[in-house]
C-alpha cells in the first residue's frame, strides 16, 4: 500500500530565515540555496533542525556520482543528524530549483535507496522522503513514505504540472 501526500506550499511551512539564525548560518552558506540544482536541507523538528540519517551519505553518493547538477547540503561543518535505528530509509528533505530536474533527483534517489538495501533486499524497508520542487514563485511538496521497493514506480507516475 502506497502512503504518499503532496501539497503546494510556499515559504510560510518552512522559514529558512528561521534556520539560518537559529544554526548560525553564514551568508557564504546561504548562497547555496540560490546557486544549487539540488539541495539538501534539515527537517524541523520541535524547535530544532535536523538533517535525516541519510543525509551526509546520500550527499557523498551524490558527489561520487559526478552528476552535472550542482548538489549542495545547506549546512555549516557541524551537520546535526537525528538518528532513527531501523533499517528505513530516512532520506533528507531534498530541495529541487526546477520542476525538470525532478526525475534526475528521482533516479538519483532510486539508485542510492538500491545502494543501500544491496545484500538486503529480502528485508522490509520503508523510505520517507520529501522533495520541495521550485515551480515559478511557489513551491510543491511532494512527501512519500512508503516500501522502498514502490518508489520509484510510484514517483514515475506523477506529472508535476497537475499538482
């Protein structure tokens, strides 16, 4: 069974400002969220911000992958992560600068979800995951949370312009 939600959202969800002066962030860090194709954020969580387990890894494999976007983690050195222990996947919250790159960061994902679960695939394993797409001046949500194995069937589905 397929557990997935999407919602258009603007800045009011999410005040980035609001993280930049809880964190401490620097102007220089800042920029990333202007100047990257794809970019990985914390979650907020109570009063803080956390970035998924997944985070930093996902980040690594990105870059390893040598893909032509432009891939940043909007974060200082100090990346506070809050653990979940079970095999899920917690992705991070993954911002997209263009409705046309989200089946790059689809297959991207795909790819690192079957990376992980490689030896384990026998295993149940859900993943969550939300993608905040850029579209014009507003913003579109799309969360999943669901079987590991249904992602990307599920997310090859969705045409972003109906939402």
């Amino acid at each position: 069974m397929m557990k997935m939600t999407h919602s258009a959202v603007g800045y009011s969800e999410y005040s980035l400002q609001e993280y930049y002066e809880k964190d401490n962030i620097s102007e220089e860090c800042m920029k990333k969220a202007d100047i990257s194709d794809i970019l990985i954020m914390p979650y907020k969580y109570n009063d803080d911000f956390y970035f998924a387990d997944e985070a930093v890894s996902f980040y690594k494999y990105c870059k390893s992958m040598n893909l032509e976007q432009n891939i940043e983690i909007l974060a200082e050195d100090n990346i506070k992560v809050r653990s979940l222990h079970s095999f899920d996947i917690w992705m991070p919250l993954i911002f997209i600068a263009t409705d046309i790159l989200l089946p790059i960061a689809i297959n991207v994902v795909s790819d690192y979800i079957n990376q992980k679960r490689k030896g384990r695939e026998e295993e149940p394993c859900d993943v969550d995951i939300t993608f905040k797409i850029k579209t014009g001046d507003d913003f579109k949500e799309l969360h999943y949370r669901g079987s590991a194995e249904a992602f990307k069937e599920n997310f090859e589905k969705i045409d972003i312009n109906k939402l």
